[in-house]
C-alpha cells in the first residue's frame, strides 16, 4: 500500500515509518502543521512529499492508507476527513476528545467500508500476548485481580503540550490510562465496569494531571489496580495478575520495545517464561494491513479505541467527582 501519514511525529519516524516499510509499504506524504517540520521530515526519513494541506495528500488517489499521529484534538476532524476520502484509516490513541466522538469515528468507517484501527502497540507484544495465553490456558486459575503500574518519566522531549495543554488532550489519562485500559481488555477478555480514582500534579503537569491512580471492577468480579503517571524516573513499569491457581509477574513490559519478563508462579514453583521478541509495531501494521486485504482483523480495531477512551474518561472523570463512575462506551456492545 501507498501510506499518508498525518503529523510528523517522534513515535512515527521512530517505529511507524520502519514498520509501515517493512511490509513492502511506501509513505508517500507527512502532512504537518508547520510547512518546516513537516519539509525536514520529509526529507530526513526519504518521504516524496510534504504538506500543511491535508486535502492536498488525500486527494492523491494513489495512496491507500492514512496513519494519524498529530495531537489528540485533531485526531477527529483528520481521521473524518480521510474516511470520507475512502482512505483505511490507523489512528493513534485516544481516538478522540470525546466518547461519543470516537464512536462517530467507527461508525463512519463501517459507513464507508474502509478499515479503521487504533494502534495500541501493548497487546501486540510477545510479553502481553504470552500473559493472555496464560490467562486463557486457566495456568492461574480463575483470576482475581490485576495489577498495572505504568509510571514513567516522561523525556524532555516528549513532554510539551502533553503536560501543559488540556485542549490538545494533554495529560497522563489520556496518553498512559487508555494504554491500561486496552490492556486489561487484551488480557482479561472483559470490559471494565465501574470505576474509582484519584489524580493530580505531581511536578510535571501544568493545568493537566500527570499522576493518576485507579480502581476498576469487572464484570467476572476481578478487580483492577491501575497506576499511570509522567513523573516517576526509577519505578520501573510492568504488571501483576494473580488467580486462584498461581500468579504471573510481567516486568519492563509496559514499553514501545520488545523486552521485559515474564515469570509464572504456581504450587510447583517458579517458572520463566518463554515470549517472543518481535517487533510491536510491525506486528500491529501488519494485521492492519492483512485486514485491509479482508484476512483477519486489525490487532486493535475502532471498538478497542473507542473502549479505551470510554476507561479513562470514567478515571478522570471519577477522580474529578470524587465518587464510583459506571464506564459509559457511548452505546458500543
């Protein structure tokens, strides 16, 4: 496929660029809000053309696919626009500011009949997927709870309007919480159902929260133990399930990169086990692509964002009400 890719960003010429390539794929445009950026981009990464102009690159009917990376209040307006261009759309997460907006989104991408995905990298890990595998086996039982803590140090460079701008979709539930949100999903095989939180400026967020902590309930009784944050340089990141049978520890695997471990503990002992190291992003591009050819599904389709975002608005949203909030998925089964 011929690719557009909307806003030349660091997590796309870091991973999306080699593994859009690595399909046999082509960019073909970077659209960018600033003509220098965007003209730099384009000629550091050996892409033919770039724009500020987003109808310019869609009207290109060469180009099949689009990939949206810009920040989070554009995600709408770019992903609508390529949809009605009849272009298959990968969108990062959050799909959108709003629930009922990234519903919108899904629905007109089944309208259309273009394939629409969200790139939620975790799940396409060898780590995440051997914990399912786990789960799903019954090696621990039925399970009990889950534990993710996803605190980092957010890079200089990757800090921006993510810490100081509320309506670019900046802040730690946005950006960290619908990671949890899909993983949890991924693993357990079920929609977290109500919610409680806390959140706030921990020495980074500048009118928008950079730590948060969460509790959810699943509908099995499982419960949820969540821990997002942009401000914690040496906590390490990763996650804990425990059953009734035994308990997995996931360690470093929270991460754009294939490592990190993964330990299974039972009666018997203690057990490493075995994950493969292939690459998140390719894997995730390549299903994407399989499912534009009608051969599967993408790794995360539009209902798996629009899930996502409905999780961490109930996060935020608990936090802020100081109460238990239901997740409201704006109607999707």
């Amino acid at each position: 496929m011929r690719w557009i890719f909307v806003g030349a960003s660091t997590i796309a010429s870091q991973y999306m660029l080699g593994a859009v390539r690595a399909q046999g794929d082509e960019v073909v445009w970077v659209v960018s809000g600033s003509a220098d950026h965007g003209r730099i981009w384009a000629e550091a990464h050996g892409v033919a053309r770039a724009t500020t102009d987003l109808a310019d690159a869609l009207a290109d009917a060469s180009c099949d696919a689009v990939y949206v990376s810009s920040t989070n209040e554009k995600h709408l307006p770019q992903a609508m626009a390529a949809i009605a261009a009849g272009k298959h759309v990968l969108c990062e997460k959050p799909l959108a500011m709003t629930v009922s907006d990234a519903v919108g989104m899904v629905r007109a991408a089944d309208e259309a009949g273009v394939t629409f995905a969200t790139n939620h990298h975790l799940r396409c890990s060898g780590t995440h997927q051997a914990v399912r595998n786990l789960i799903a086996g019954g090696r621990i039982g039925t399970v009990l709870s889950l534990r993710i803590f996803h605190a980092v140090h957010l890079p200089p460079h990757l800090q921006g309007w993510r810490i100081n701008d509320a309506a670019a979709g900046g802040g730690v539930i946005p950006d960290i919480t619908v990671h949890d949100a899909d993983v949890t999903r991924f693993l357990l095989g079920e929609d977290p159902k109500t919610v409680v939180a806390q959140m706030g400026a921990s020495g980074m967020g500048d009118g928008v929260e950079d730590s948060a902590m969460s509790v959810w309930t699943m509908p099995s009784g499982a419960m949820v133990m969540s821990h997002e944050s942009f401000t914690h340089p040496y906590s390490g990141s990763g996650l804990e399930v425990h059953g009734t049978e035994g308990s997995i520890f996931a360690q470093g695997v929270m991460t754009q990169e294939p490592v990190g471990d993964v330990e299974l503990v039972t009666a018997e002992g203690r057990v490493d086990v075995e994950v493969s190291r292939h690459s998140l992003y390719e894997h995730g591009v390549a299903a994407f692509c399989a499912a534009v050819k009608g051969e599967g599904r993408p790794a995360a389709d539009g209902v798996d964002g629009i899930k996502s975002l409905a999780v961490a608005m109930a996060v935020r949203d608990a936090a802020a009400q100081g109460a238990a909030v239901d997740v409201d998925y704006g109607g999707v089964a």
